[in-house]
C-alpha cells in the first residue's frame, strides 16, 4: 500500500471534527504559492518571448 493509501485509509477512520483539524493543519503546512504546471508553462512562455525580444518595458505600458 502507498503511502498516499495509508494517509487515505486512516482519514476515512477519523471522525469529521478531526477531518476539518486535520484538513487546517494541512493548509498551514502546505505553501499555497507552488507554480501549477500552467504556471510553469507560461513561465516559459515570458522567458521565450523575452529571449527573442518580443516584450515590452514597464515603462512603456501604460498602467491607467
């Protein structure tokens, strides 16, 4: 059994006031600002387009 089973099966075991506490710790521990993988794409996408200076600087955009 994986680990990831293991945490599934003893989860489901727990009542659900211990869930929701378990749930809070989760999101305490686990950084919410990681890139999803259409993040990284379009990462990539930027670099690219800068590396063949296809972008604009800042100063030039007008932001009003």
């Amino acid at each position: 059994m994986s680990i990831t089973q293991q945490i599934t099966f003893m989860i489901e075991r727990l009542s659900l006031d211990d869930q929701r506490l378990l749930l809070d710790l989760a999101k305490r521990l686990i950084s919410d600002d990681v890139a999803t993988p259409d993040d990284l794409e379009a990462i990539a996408a930027g670099r690219e387009e800068y590396r063949q200076g296809k972008t604009e600087p800042l100063a030039s955009v007008n932001l009003d």
